[in-house]
C-alpha cells in the first residue's frame, strides 16, 4: 500500500473545501435526476395510456415508442403461499419478491401457485431510431 503523501494544513484545507463543493453539485443533480425521473415516467404514463393497443408504436424523429407487456406476479394470499412453498419445497419462488421465472414456470407447466395472481404491466420500451447495433 503506497505511503500517504503528507499535506499542509492549507493543502487539506482546500481539499475539505473542494470535497465540501462537489458534496454540494452532488446534491444539486441527484435533485434535479430526481425531477428528471419523475417527468419520464410521467411521459412514459402518457405514451402507455394513449398509443392504442392495436398500433406497433410511435415513432418520432429522435426516438420510438413500443408499449411492451410482461407478466408481474403478485401475492393476494401469503397464507396460502406459504403453504405451498412448504409442501413442495419451492423456496426459490421467494426474494424480496416472488421469482418471476419461477412463477411462470409453474404456470407455463399448467401448475397454480395459490395465494398468486398475474398482472399484465405495460412499459414503455423507448429507443433511438436508426440504431445501428454491433456485431
């Protein structure tokens, strides 16, 4: 581990001073990523409840919109959820939240997780147009 370098007190001083301001442009940006991220979903809300269902999507000059739709499982009965990941030892269902694949899995094998039911989330799936991608 290299030997610190030894700094004056005015040295350590303007270090305490340009750490003091970057601490504090820190604060400025996470404020406005904050705002930032609340006026996205705010938009992506927007394009979510207006582009119709039957479209392909949106596109602008920029950007193009797809609505996308994915399964979100969430427990209405943890009682019964519990129950069942005890009797068939299926505790890889569980995480701070239940394991998507692992829910589909089951549901795709024509097997119920009771204590479940499957929500359709749409999501605003947002790219640049004329994207070129790497090969």
């Amino acid at each position: 581990m290299p030997k610190p370098v030894p700094y004056s007190a005015d040295q350590l001083a303007r270090l305490v001073d340009q750490c003091y301001r970057a601490q504090c442009q820190r604060a400025v940006l996470k404020t406005r990523v904050e705002q930032m991220t609340t006026e996205i979903h705010a938009m992506e809300e927007q394009l979510i409840q207006n582009i119709p269902k039957s479209s392909a999507g949106i596109k602008g000059r920029l950007a193009q919109c797809n609505i996308l739709v994915r399964a979100v499982a969430s427990v209405v009965d943890w009682d019964l959820l519990y129950v069942y990941l005890h009797k068939h030892k299926a505790y890889e269902l569980l995480q701070r939240r239940l394991s998507r694949e692992g829910v589909l899995e089951r549901l795709e094998a024509g097997r119920l997780v009771p204590g479940v039911t499957i929500n359709q989330i749409p999501t605003a799936h947002i790219t640049r147009c004329g994207q070129r991608r790497k090969i």
